[in-house]
C-alpha cells in the first residue's frame, strides 16, 4: 500500500476537539472524500485517521489509500470551516409565513 499525496482526500468538514483557548487538541472525526475511489466517509481517531508526529494520516476504508495532513494543514481546513459556517449564518433567511393549505374561501 503506498502513501498518497496530502491532497489524497477532499475535506469536507473536521471536527476537532479544542482546548479553553481555542487551540486544536485533537482532531476527533474528519469527513471527506477519497480522490482514490470516490467514498464519502466519516473517520474517526482509530477509526480511519490516527496521528503521529508527522501529522494525521487519513486512510479510506474501501481502498486503503492513504493521505497526510499536518497541522498547518488541519488549522487552514478548520479556520475555512468556521468562516464558512459565519457567512452561512449572516445569510440565512427568516422562515416563511407558513403557506395556507386549507381550502380556499
């Protein structure tokens, strides 16, 4: 099984587990899409990604194939998560008035 390059997984979204300060403890799941096969899939620390001093290794559970991301990389995707999901709140609509679906009078 050869290592595949960092870009091997598109990232979806990371959730990391953050201490006081804000600062990422850990990454607890990481939801991507293997570039290798095409599998969208949830992993968890253990479960699909484990981490060593290089950094975290992500690995599909379809076909093994294997990407490396390190922490600079794992700040850049949560900083662009979290810009993103400040945008999508500024924009998100009030709700509708509930349509009226009883007979016409």
């Amino acid at each position: 099984m050869a290592m595949h390059p960092p870009n091997a997984f598109r990232i979806h979204s990371i959730l990391p587990l953050l201490a006081l300060n804000g600062a990422i403890i850990r990454l607890e799941q990481v939801r991507s899409t293997c570039k290798n096969c095409g599998l969208r899939s949830s992993l968890a620390h253990d479960a699909g990604f484990h981490t060593d001093v290089r950094g975290t290794t992500l690995k599909c559970p379809a076909c093994g194939a294997t990407g490396l991301m390190d922490e600079m990389e794992i700040w850049h995707h949560w900083l662009e998560q979290c810009r993103r999901e400040r945008l999508l709140a500024l924009f998100d609509p009030e709700r509708d008035d509930q349509l009226d679906i009883e007979d016409p009078k």
